[in-house]
C-alpha cells in the first residue's frame, strides 16, 4: 500500500515514523517548506505530480488552515 502525506512538520514526520514502524515503507510526500527528510523518501512540491504518484491513502498533516486546500484536491 502507498501512503501520501501532506505536510512535513511534528505531525507528518510522526505519522511517517509510524508509518515505517508498522512496515509501511512506500510513502510519498507534497510539501511546499524545505525538501529532503532523513528517511530518503519522495518528495513532491507539485499537487498533481504527487497525485500521479497514485497513493492509496493520504494523511493530510499541514496545518488544519490548510487541510480544505488540500482535500478539495484530491
């Protein structure tokens, strides 16, 4: 199963951390503050490019502002 995750700040990197505890280890992320994170995975800075990356499930994790943004997206 692929997981996105919007947003890279405490909550996403714990939903990540958890993610690759439970042995979820194909995980893509849309962000649009910083690049790179210390697990080497994908990173996507471009909505529909992170779309077409086809994630079976999507942790949306920015700031809850922005979470309406973002779903509507989807």
């Amino acid at each position: 199963m692929k997981f996105g995750v919007i947003g890279y700040g405490s909550i996403g990197q714990r939903h990540v951390r958890n993610l690759l505890t439970l042995g979820h280890k194909d995980i893509v992320f849309f962000r649009n503050i910083g690049s790179e994170n210390e697990h080497a995975l994908t990173e996507y800075t471009d909505m529909k490019t992170f779309l077409d990356a086809k994630p079976d499930a999507v942790i949306v994790a920015n700031p809850t502002k922005l979470h309406a943004e973002y779903i509507s997206q989807i």
